[in-house]
C-alpha cells in the first residue's frame, strides 16, 4: 500500500516537472510572427447572424419543430466554433500584449494592459459560452446568450488595433472581418 502510494507521488511529481520545464520553453518559441499567424479573422456579421435572436425565432415560426431544432443544432455547432476561435484569437494577443507590457511608452503599456484585460475576461466569457452552448445543443429550444462574446470580442479587436497602431503605426491589425 505505502509503495503504491509512494509510486503515484513519484509520478505526480515528474508529471508536474514536466510541464514545469517544457511550458516556458513552448512558450518562449512564440515570435510575434508566429503569434500574428495564429489569430484568424472572425467574420462578425456572421456570428451576429448566428446569436440574433430575432433570427431565431423566425426560424422557429417557419418551420417545422424537428425541423427547427435540426437547423437550430447547426446553428449552435457554428457559435460554438465561433466562440472557439475568438478565445483563441484572445490566447494569442495575450501573448503579443504581455511583449509589449514592457516598453518605454507609458501608452503602449498602458494600451498592452487594456488588450491583456480585455483578452482574458474574453477568455473566461468564452469559455462559460461554449459550456452553454454545449448544453443548447443537447436542447436546441434554450437560449445561449453567446451575444457578450460578440461585444467583448469588437472590444478585443479595438484594443489591439490600439496597440498595433502603438506599436507599429505602419502595420494594420484586424482580428475580424466584416
């Protein structure tokens, strides 16, 4: 018994040892051209399209239940990849944001602060969002309030085009597409 025990913590041990040395090597291999490649524009009229409740409930009064909750489950699949790639898109503008929390200018810091804020609570909303919508999935008649996602993302996308123009006035950043 004390040997099994002895042998899982062992385990533990090298598991956390692991990740400790490995992590921060991975993450010091992010360049800013890599991270630049890692964010995919996110087509906002059709995420807005998609979480319109209006639209919704058209569908609902023009077809058929069964019909509805198919079309509806479809709908949901696409937020929710939606969602993913906006929380994706707000990983790696943390990573660009914490490059530039150190630089001389008092407002690109500033600036990198507001991204990195904004990119986080972005993240957390997501991350509820896609547990909801994993649920309407399963009962396509419930709402999914995907709808701060949308807000906090063209909020994200303000605050990096700030700091891009800080950064790099030259250099246009754009993490949507509309």
């Amino acid at each position: 018994m004390i040997l099994a025990i002895v042998i899982v913590l062992a385990a533990a041990i090298a598991l956390i040892g692991i990740f400790l040395l490995g992590f921060p090597q991975a993450l010091q291999l992010w360049s800013k051209a890599s991270i630049a490649n890692r964010i995919q524009p996110l087509d906002v009229e059709a995420f807005r399209n998609l979480i319109d409740p209006a639209e919704r409930e058209y569908l609902r009064r023009r077809l058929q239940p069964a019909e509805f909750r198919e079309v509806q489950r479809k709908r949901l699949r696409a937020t929710l990849a939606y969602v993913q790639v906006a929380s994706q898109n707000a990983s790696a503008l943390v990573k660009m944001a914490e490059a530039a929390l150190n630089a001389s200018d008092p407002h690109t810091a500033e600036a990198a602060r507001q991204l990195i804020d904004n990119a986080i609570l972005l993240r957390r909303n997501a991350f509820v969002a896609q547990v909801r919508i994993r649920a309407a999935i399963a009962w396509p008649d419930s709402n999914t309030a995907a709808a701060p996602i949308l807000t906090k993302y063209l909020q994200l996308n303000g605050s990096a085009m700030l700091l891009g123009r800080l950064q790099n006035p030259s250099v246009p950043v754009r993490i949507s597409s509309n």
